[in-house]
C-alpha cells in the first residue's frame, strides 16, 4: 500500500480503515476479519454446512456450536468483526502508519532473541529466524468455548484408547478399533502392554490442529500425541506480538497463559512416582533438532532442567541424572523426542538419542513419563474415522467438536464410497514417518488432472490399508501483514489453529487458552513450518475476568528457588570445557599465525633457531599440515600454505576449524549463553570463513596477500576478545563456568609450555629476535619493555613469563587459577585443594635462581623439566576431569539427592 493512500485516509476510524484496506478472502473461505464466508455456492465446498456422516454408519452428527458473535452469514462488505474491530481501534497512536515500524521491531526482536526454527535443507544453513506475523489471530468467547469443550472430550476418549490398548484390548475384541491401525502400526509399542502409568494417565500434553470451516464451525483435521511441538513458541509469540499491540492486548481482554503452564507442571509433580520435591526433566534430541529453540525456551520457563539421552543413565530401574556431584535421581520427563528413539535396548539399537533401560524403568513405575511412549499411533489420520463410536463406548457421549469425514481404504466399504470423491478429498498416509510402511507426503485431489487421480485411485485399490482419504476443508483466512509492496499491505491467508490440552492432575486435563496459529501460502497444500510456513499469535479473548496467574512467585522460597536452579550435567559441562578449551585454542592460533606472518615479512629474516621454532609451533598447533617443506628451506612456500589453511575446516586445524569447535560446543549449552555471546560466536566464524574464502578467489599470481591475511586475523582476534569478555564478564560463576575458565586455562597451559619449551630447545630465546618474538607470543611485549627495559636475559624472561603471578600468561598464574579452580569445582573447603589440583606443580616451590641454573653445556634443565611437568600436567589433570566428571567412571560416582 502506497504512502498516498494511508495519508488520504488517515483520519478515518481504524475499523473502517481496515475494512477499506483489507482484501477479502478468498471465494468459499470463511474471512476472519469481517467473521463471515466470502461468498460461493456450498454445494462446491469440500465440506457442506453441517457434518457429512462417516462411514461408521452408528456415528452422528455433533450438536450444534453456540452461536458466534463474529460469525456472520455471508454479505458483500460486511464490516469489521467486533474483535477485529476492537483490535484496530486500539492499535496505537501511530495507528497505521506506525505498522511498517512495528514489522521491522518484530522482525529485530525476534532475531535479537534468538529464535530460530531449523531447516535441514535449508541451503544458508540449519537455523533461521522463526516466522511471525504481525497481526494475532483473534478467536471469540463463544468459539474458544467450543474448542476447549471438544478437545478436553476428546484428549480424554483418546486417553482412554490407550488404557484399552495397552491393557484389557476391549475395543479390539469388539471391532471397534481394527488391529491394522494399532499392532500392525510400528508405534504400539509391545512392551508396554499391561504398564500402570502414574495417576492412571497416558497422556499429559496432547496438540489438535483445527480449523475454521466457511459455515464458522471449528473441524478437527489432526492429532499430536507423541510429542507435540508449539508449546514453547507460542510463548514467544505472545510475548513478541502482545509487546507490538500492548493497547489492544489489554482492552481485548485477552486471556493469559502462565496459569494453565502452572496447572501442567504441579499435576505432573503430584502424579510423579517419589521425590519430594520430584526432579522433572526436559528430554531434547538435541541442538540439532528443527525444534531445539522451543525445548531450552520451554525448560527454562518450566524450571526444568534440559537433559539429552546421553545425559541420563539407568541404575537398579531407577532413572538418574549424570551431573558433576554424581547420579541425582529423575522422577519426571517430559519428552520431545519420538518414541522409537527412546531405548534403544528396546526399540531403535541404532539410536545415539535414547536412555539405555528407559522403559525397564517406566514399567517398574520409578518415572512419569509426559507422554507416556507408545502413542504414535493415536496421530494415525485413519483413526479420526473411528473416535466417534469410540468416545461413545469409552465416556458414553457424543463428539462436541467434529472430525473432518475421514476415511480409512483399509475397509473395502469404506475405499469403495470414497473412490469416487477423490478429486474433493485429501489423500494421506495411514502410517506417516512408518519405514515398515508405505508413507508420502498428503495430496490434495482439487490439484490434479483425471490422469493423477486414476493412478492414485490404482494405489489405493492395491494398498489399501496405506491410504486414507479425508474431506477437503477451504480453510479459513485472517489479515496479515506483509512488506513486500511498499510500505507494506493487508493480506489474507489460510491460518491452521493448533491447540494443547495439558494434564492438571490424574486423568484430568485443561485446554491452553490460546494456541500456535500456522499460515499456508498462497500456493502451499499444507502448513508446514519446514516449508516455509510462518506462525502467528492466538488471542483467545473473555467475557470474564483475566486470569493474571504467573510463574514468577512474588514471595519466593527456598523450594521455589531451587526448582529454578537447575543442576550442571555432565554433557553441559563438558561442552562448556570444550567450549573454554577451543576458544583459547582460536586465541593462540590467531596470535601465532600473526607472529609468524609478521616475522616472515620483517626486515630480520636471518635467524635459523626463530625459523625452526616457528616452524615447530606451527606444525603443533595445526597452523600447517605434516607435508609442508620446513621453514628454514622454503620461506614463501610455507607462507603461502599458512594462510591457505587459515580457513581450511575439513582437512586443517587452524584458525577457522577451531572457530567451527567453538561454535559447535557453544550450539550444545546456547541455553547456558546470552544472546549477545552466542551471536558473537555465530558472527566470528561465518565473517572468518566467509572472508578467508574471499580472499583465496581474489589471490593473484604472487599467491595469498599478507597484508589481507593479517587484517582477517586482526578481525578475528577482535571477535574472539569480545567472547573472552562475554565469558569472564557475563557468566555466573558456577560448575559450568568454571569447567569453561578450567578448559581455558589447561589450553593455556599447555600452549605457553611448549612454546617456551621448544624455545630453550632450539635456542631462539638466546637470539634478540626469538626473544621478542616469544615476549609477543605471550602477549606481554608493553609489560616486558616497561618494566626491564632492553634487558634480553633468561633471567628477565623466567621472572615475567614463568614466576609473574601477575601475569595472566606466565605458567605461575595459570598454575596457581587451576589449582584453585579445581578445587574449588570439587566442593572443597576454602582455601584447601583436593588431590587433583595437587596433579599440577606448586608455583610456591619455583624459584628464579634455581630455574636460572645451568649446567656444563649452558642448558637450564631445570627450567626445561618444569616446562615438561606443567605441560603433561596439564594434559593429565584434562583426562582425569573428563574421567570424574564427564563420564563418571571413577570412584568418586555417588547418587545425590535420592
């Protein structure tokens, strides 16, 4: 929309103004906006104005919704809907004119966060920014009574499905459930038949996708039971867009969310099995996972801690969490991972994501598990046809939100009445994701020609069982806003409403007053997050009060306090040591490729013992490769080989290799790191490679550029500060951290011992240039010229970069922060080290007169066997952390908390 155009119109109500700019829906489909169908004959519709009966010839229809305020009968340019009229007239002084900057907001608010949906096949990478809309989708007080009504009836029939299934079998004695779509379904589990779950629920968090039909009705199209996704997103949708529109929010009387995530959370700590208070955890496949964001979003919302498979371990049946203090007990998960991949004792033995003995633990009734596994086959669509009867047998009562007619070809009745509807209908999988199966991705009939539909027609006679076949629904259209015009547009498109029913207590549950919103595209067949759908906020409005219940106590309690404070396991921690260990590693990298660059291009190129010592630290620290001609023979050569490698990240272990680590162990605690820090890693490793690949297509003849190669390491070691500061500056001073600084220090260790080390052995430090090269390389060139002036001995070296206990770079001060570090990690009283800090020499015993020796041939060996002691310290005190707290095989493996 033209400038002109909002200008020209400017002092009109909102309202109006809205109706003016908003384009209709399309023909058939309801129209959120105005609440009535655009108009088109129904006779057209895939759906007609009330249910079409299925083939279960004792189902019936549904009763009647109550009548809806903002669903009109069809009329040519119906005002406003009173919702949507409400919405608009609160937007805000800036009204319309303000949404342009609202959009831009929401958009850098939502990358400033860090909310991401990953895409595998996504070709800029695996993550990208979530997609929201500006505009909420707003739903009446009379629709949401519908929906919550239908669905608490419903998660409970489905509930009780898997009771029968896993227990007594009733409905598949009777015939009202056909063994194909269970036994016959890879996710019926066998091994938990005749499993009692805690509080006699199988179900704790159940997702339904509905939507609005062009008579107003809300129509059921699927199920989610395994482990539905949306709950932590929908949280930041509505913080995000209540944030743009805070006016509307508040007059809309919008109901809040916090207190039915509250009444999730104290009915699974009322049903868990034991533990007062019960530790709950919140299982994720990892940071890999398209829905990671929402898992750690979620789990620090909860107060949960977020665990991996390999974070977990099974003894005596009992479920345990591995952390550093030992083996905590786990009475609660909430899982987001698919059964299959639970246990791969008994499931999946290919699975890396799973609890060995996870399910030995559940039968023996030592853990909840929200859901409980062996649902899958509840989200079969084939099932949709039976839940009528079902819910007649199970609860005695009518379905109160309808199903779309759905039909599964597995019964000859059934394939032989739906055939000839093909072309009205979608076509789906009765198994989907099922490798024992048949599966593909849904179809729509409407999109294709006689000759796609005869074969498709062809598939189903043949599988049968494979197929089912649901009634097509012109799904509903709400306003959007989109940008790509101008200013920026009204726009309708088709909106899917997933909604959550989440347990409060044993076999009771509450439905989410709100929702996760999915928008199709224009020429999209289904709404799919991983084909570039976008989502939207659900704004489910009251007649009542607001229920203004919030997970933030205002008087809190030490229980209170300690459900947020989540324990360090082993998997965190060790990725925080990496993660301290390869950001150190960068730093040294990118100073010695530095020195070395600058020493090659200096005017003293004379000195062999610099060349050799060079030559050697950079063949240790993966600067080049083994192949490379040494040094001292070919100068130009192993330049040129240098910076090529710089940014090599599949073969080489430079620069760029060591800044992928970074941000690979970073991506496995994002939970434990800001924003800020987190995107300074992602921003330091792409801006490297991506100028390193520059830089290798510009080289001309005479090979890589020095001076571009030392502006890109300059670069890198501006980014790599700015992650020191947010690492030593930003970060509480826990386990974590501490396993971070403790990885730092034993990279440093390591580093500044070999390079002094392989100075005396070559004898560059008795050479002016080696001398200050070494100063450099510890980066104490100011401190060293300051204090001793031009004096170049082994004396002035040894007292600033071995005893300085000033010096964060001399061995005394990195020696002297990890003994305490250690100790410190251990739980050990103040001021008394343990065992492994005693692992790492004392820097009270060095003196400057005892490492100055020398003996017959002018060597200093005890300064030689000091370096060799602290190197292979470090080393050592680095298997034995990962043996202790890593992986737990050592003695010291206790169970706390039981």
């Amino acid at each position: 929309m033209n400038e002109s155009l909002f200008d020209a119109q400017a002092l009109e109500a909102p309202a109006a103004l809205a109706s003016a700019l908003a384009p209709p829906a399309a023909p058939g489909h309801f129209d959120e906006l105005r609440g009535a169908a655009t108009p088109e004959s129904t006779s057209r519709l895939g759906v007609p104005s009330q249910p079409a009966p299925l083939y279960d010839a004792t189902s019936v229809p549904p009763a009647a919704p109550a009548p809806d305020p903002d669903a009109g009968g069809p009329r040519e340019h119906a005002p406003l809907s009173p919702s949507w009229a409400g919405f608009f007239e609160h937007l805000g002084a800036g009204g319309f004119d303000d949404l342009p900057r609202r959009a831009i907001s929401l958009e850098r608010q939502i990358r400033d966060n860090g909310v991401t949906y990953n895409v595998y096949a996504d070709a800029d990478g695996p993550q990208r920014p979530w997609s929201l809309d500006l505009f909420p989708l707003i739903v009446s007080p009379e629709s949401w009574a519908q929906i919550e009504a239908g669905v608490q009836q419903r998660v409970r029939v489905l509930d009780r499905v898997m009771a029968d299934v896993y227990g007594p079998q009733q409905l598949l004695a009777e015939g009202l459930l056909p063994p194909a779509l269970v036994q016959g379904h890879s996710g019926y589990l066998r091994a938990m038949h005749g499993v009692q779950p805690p509080g006699d629920t199988w179900l704790h968090i159940a997702a339904f996708d509905l939507a609005r039909g062009p008579d107003g009705n809300w129509w059921v199209i699927s199920q989610r039971t395994q482990a539905p996704s949306g709950l932590g997103y929908l949280l930041e949708n509505r913080l995000a867009i209540a944030r743009q529109f805070p006016q509307a929010f508040e007059n809309l009387h919008v109901q809040r969310l916090a207190a039915t995530y509250n009444a999730m959370m104290e009915g699974l700590q009322n049903m868990c099995p034991a533990g007062q208070p019960p530790h709950i955890a919140l299982l994720t496949p990892g940071p890999y996972n398209e829905t990671y964001f929402e898992h750690a979003y979620l789990a620090r919302y909860l107060g949960v801690t977020l665990v991996e498979g390999n974070d977990l371990t099974v003894r005596d049946q009992r479920l345990y969490l591995k952390t550093l203090q030992g083996l905590r007990p786990v009475h609660g998960l909430i899982k987001r991972l698919d059964d299959q991949y639970l246990d791969p004792l008994e499931l999946r033995p290919d699975s890396t994501l799973g609890v060995p003995g996870l399910l030995q633990a559940i039968r023996a009734g030592n853990v909840l598990v929200a859901n409980m596994p062996g649902s899958a086959f509840l989200e079969s669509p084939a099932l949709l046809g039976f839940l009528p009867a079902l819910a007649r047998r199970l609860i005695g009562e009518k379905l109160r939100l309808p199903a779309l007619p759905t039909w599964w070809c597995g019964e000859r009745a059934a394939m032989e009445a739906v055939l000839p509807q093909l072309a009205d209908c979608a076509i789906k999988s009765t198994y989907p994701g099922d490798d024992s199966h048949t599966s593909f991705d849904a179809v729509l009939g409407r999109h294709m020609g006689r000759r796609e539909l005869d074969e498709w027609a062809g598939r189903i006679v043949r599988q049968g069982d494979e197929h089912t076949v649901q009634s097509y629904l012109p799904l509903s259209q709400m306003p959007t806003w989109t940008q790509d015009l101008g200013r920026g547009h009204l726009a309708p498109r088709s909106v899917l409403l997933r909604v959550f029913a989440v347990s409060d207590g044993p076999r009771s549950w509450r439905v989410l007053p709100g929702g996760l919103a999915r928008l199709v595209g224009p020429d999209a067949q289904i709404a799919s997050m991983q084909r570039g759908g976008s989502s939207a906020d659900v704004w489910v409005r009251t007649h009542g009060e607001v229920d203004r219940t919030t997970l933030l106590q205002p008087h809190a309690t030490p229980a209170s306090l300690a459900r947020h404070r989540a324990p360090v396991t082993s998997r965190a921690a060790e990725n925080m040591f990496w993660l301290g260990r390869y950001t150190e590693r960068a730093e040294n990298a990118v100073r010695l490729a530095r020195l070395t660059i600058d020493l090659l291009g200096g005017e003293d190129q004379s000195s062999r013992a610099l060349l050799v010592w060079l030559h050697q630290l950079a063949l240790r620290n993966a600067l080049v490769s083994p192949e490379v001609p040494s040094l001292p023979k070919s100068r130009r050569v192993f330049e040129r080989a240098l910076i090529a490698e710089l940014g090599d990240v599949e073969q080489g272990g430079s620069v760029g290799y060591s800044l992928r680590c970074v941000r690979q162990s970073a991506a496995a605690v994002r939970e434990r790191l800001s924003q800020d820090h987190w995107n300074q890693i992602v921003r330091a490793e792409t801006d490297f490679l991506r100028r390193s690949a520059e830089q290798a297509s510009e080289k001309g003849e005479g090979g890589y550029a020095t001076g571009a190669a030392l502006r890109l390491l300059e670069s890198a070691s501006t980014a790599l500060a700015a992650m020191t500061g947010a690492q030593t500056d930003r970060m509480t001073r826990d386990d974590a951290w501490r396993l971070l600084s403790i990885g730092r220090h034993i990279e440093r260790l390591g580093f500044l011992s070999s390079a002094l080390a392989a100075g005396f052995e070559h004898g560059s430090v008795h050479e002016v240039s080696g001398f200050e090269a070494m100063v450099a390389l510890f980066d104490s060139t100011i401190t060293f010229h300051a204090r001793y002036q031009q004096r170049r001995d082994v004396a002035t070296l040894v007292d600033l970069l071995v005893l300085d206990g000033d010096n964060p770079r001399s061995l005394a001060w990195v020696t002297q922060t990890l003994r305490k570090r250690i100790a410190r990690l251990a739980g050990s009283a103040p001021g008394k080290l343990t065992a492994l800090s005693h692992e790492l020499p004392d820097p009270d015993t060095w003196t400057l007169e005892h490492l100055c020796e020398t003996d017959t041939d002018a060597q200093h060996p005890a300064l030689v066997n000091l370096f060799t002691a602290c190197e292979t310290a470090a080393y050592h005190v680095s298997d034995a952390i990962g043996t202790r707290y890593f992986t737990l095989t050592s003695e010291s493996v206790r169970s706390v908390g039981a």
